[in-house]
C-alpha cells in the first residue's frame, strides 16, 4: 500500500480525512513517531555536533523525549514529573541579509526542532489536505518551480490572462497573531494536549508576530491564510490564483474582478489584523498589438518574469549565479579546493537556467568560467559520502526503534 504522508508509514494506517481530529497528542507521544522525526529533522544535518551527539546516544534521547512530551500538559492536570515538562528557553533575535532585505529571525535548540518535527508530522495530513491546490510555499513538493508550470499553462491557454494583479501583505510574519491562529486550529483540532505543545512551543510569540526561523511558523502562517484562497476562488470567482506564501498574485480578463478581489482581500486581512502594501496593482499583461508593438506589463512571481512568449528569472537571481560561477573560476586557478556549499548552491541556482528561457545569457556569463558537469561530479561524490554516513546512523536508529 501507497501512503501520502510520512505518519501513515510509521503509523502503518491510511491517513482518514476529517472535520475534526481527536487523540494526536498520543501519537506524539509514540516512540516510533518521535524517531521518524528525528530522522527528517537530521536531513542535511548530518555532521552537526548536536546531532552526532544524539545518535551516539540515541535510546536514551528518544525515551528523554517521550518523557518530556509525558509531562508536558495543560496547568491544572497531574503529571509525575513537572520538572521534565518542555519549557523552550527565550530566544534573542538575530539580524541576517537575504536578498538584500533585512530580516529578523530565532534559531530554536535542537530539542525544540525535534518537538516541532513531531508536531508537523503529523500536524501535515490536516493542513495539506484542506491546503488551496495553488498555494507554492513550504509545503513539500509544492515550490516555485511547480508554481512556475502552472501559471505557464495558463498563458499558453490563453484564457482568463487578459489582466493581472499583484499584491503582497505588509510585514506578514510580523504581523500574525498566534491567538488568532489557535483558534482556527480549535475547530480542526479537539485535542486540548496537543495544542497546549503547539502553545508551548509558541510561548514567547503569543502577542503578536511568529517567529522566522521556526518549522512551525511556516505551516501555521500557510493554514491561516486558507480561509482567504478558498474565499477568492469561491466567492470572487477569479479565473486564476497563486499564492507564494505571502505574495498573491491574480489573473482574470475583468479588471472590475481583479478590484473586488482586492477590496475583498483587504477586508479579510483586516479582520485578522493585517494588511495589504500600498504598492498593489492591477496591469494588462504583456501582448502585441495586431501592428506588432509590445505593450502590457510582466507578470512578477516567484522569483520568475512572465511574458506571453518567455519566462526569464529575476535579476538577483542572475546576480547569484554569476557570481558563484566566478568564484569557482578563482578556486581553479587558484588551485584551492570547491567548497560544498559553493558548489551545491550553485547547482541549485542552475536549475533557474534550466526552466526559463535564459540560456544565451548563460553562453556569456557562466559556461565560459565553469563546467556544469566536473561540478555535478564533485557533489555527487560528497553526496555519496553523506549516504555512508546516513546508513551509519539508521542503523543506531533502527536498533532503537
């Protein structure tokens, strides 16, 4: 038998989807479900000194877990030893660069990851199921690549593409109130347990914000944001819709549509105290006119420039890509090693070229300083390296379990 998700295989029973769901908070409690997500929480963690130190003693953190889980209940109910409970310690933010904005994020301990891993395992069945089909953030096997096909083949039907909209919620992640969440989550869940660990963990972000940097955050800001898909689709009848997250962007041949979506997406958000920027637009999208000249505006989403006959990746995007390639030009002639994490990002920035009609620019600033395939070669091998490791520990983890 085929599972969808990951607490089907451990559970080794289909995954029933419901209005409402009871009993979680003893799953968690299992010990099979607390060393499944250990596993995919060690994913591409391999070498980390917390992990290894987990692994080399591996029986006594899963029953440290499961004791911890035990103990952590609602106040008023009677636990033997309080002292276990989990208490997340208060995080300081930190200050990093992405893509040329600022951001402020919180690094949890390697007890929280593992607590928050059980949560979304199996928090996942309930909030992919009910998750709008075009939503391409966080959730697994749903990135921009995928949104990429999608709004493709809607411009190569070429229905409901005459005029666009795009928009982005202001300070998203700032601005989420976790009570408001929780009490969405109330109506899925009858579990009192098992959302007071979801409160726990939470516990320094319940006035107002969740936290970057946190697994959970990213599936509790998606689930929020549910209510919101299923009204534009529904209600608004809008004939094309992503969402990356928080970037919504909205395809239609009414403009008179795409202004009532956007009224209607501003009321929303007011409700759940945010809001929308300022810079919100409705545009034609890009055509040629029977006399050949070029008129409509790009449409700009995940990371892609859309036009009616190509799609191009965005500048800083290239900027990336560029630069990588020269700084693995200056490792050869310099006779110095590849660093990994050089070379795996610039793989996975070459996967942009690969989907978009970008090549001739690829002629220029990247094939005359690198070849793709010594570097594929490299990776492969640490790859492999990676995979010995990785069996060393299952072992240790199948002996546990």
């Amino acid at each position: 038998m085929s599972y969808a998700y990951d607490i089907e295989k451990v559970l080794e029973v289909p995954w029933v989807k419901k209005k409402s769901y009871r009993y979680l908070y003893q799953i968690a409690c299992q010990k099979k479900v607390i060393i499944r997500a250990f596993e995919r929480m060690r994913r591409k963690k391999t070498t980390r000194k917390e992990i290894v130190e987990i692994e080399n003693d591996f029986d006594n953190w899963v029953e440290k877990i499961q004791k911890m889980l035990i103990n952590t209940k609602p106040k008023g109910w009677h636990v033997e030893n309080p002292e276990l409970a989990f208490k997340p310690k208060i995080h300081k933010p930190i200050r990093i660069k992405e893509a040329g904005k600022f951001r402020i994020i919180y690094v949890p301990g390697v007890v929280e990851q593992w607590i928050h891993h059980i949560i979304i395992l199996i928090l996942e069945p309930i909030l992919r199921g009910s998750a709008y089909a075009h939503t391409y953030a966080s959730f697994p096997k749903r990135g921009s690549h995928k949104g990429k096909k999608a709004i493709s083949r809607w411009i190569h039907r070429g229905k409901g593409i005459r005029n666009y909209a795009e928009c982005d919620i202001r300070h998203f992640y700032d601005h989420v109130r976790y009570p408001i969440v929780r009490k969405k989550l109330e109506k899925r869940i009858h579990d009192n347990f098992f959302l007071h660990l979801i409160d726990v963990s939470m516990r320094q972000f319940l006035v107002r914000g969740i936290p970057l940097g946190f697994f959970l955050s990213q599936w509790l800001a998606n689930f929020l944001l549910q209510e919101m898909d299923y009204m534009v689709k529904n209600v608004y009848g809008i004939a094309h819709y992503t969402r990356y997250m928080d970037n919504l962007t909205f395809m239609d041949d009414n403009k008179k549509k795409l202004h009532g979506v956007i009224k209607g997406v501003k009321s929303w958000l007011g409700k759940h105290r945010l809001t929308l920027k300022d810079d919100w637009q409705v545009s034609r999208f890009d055509f040629v006119k029977k006399n050949g000249k070029r008129t409509g505006r790009r449409i700009s989403a995940m990371g892609f420039y859309f036009y009616r006959d190509r799609v191009i990746m965005r500048k800083h995007i290239m900027v990336h890509l560029a630069a990588a390639a020269r700084k693995i030009r200056k490792k050869k002639e310099k006779h110095q090693a590849f660093p990994k994490k050089l070379c795996c990002s610039f793989i996975s920035l070459m996967g942009w070229v690969s989907c978009t009609d970008t090549y001739t620019w690829y002629l220029v600033n990247v094939k005359p300083f690198v070849m793709v395939r010594s570097i594929k070669k490299i990776i492969s091998k640490l790859a492999k390296e990676d995979n010995r490791n990785d069996k060393l520990a299952g072992r240790i983890i199948c002996a546990a379990s």
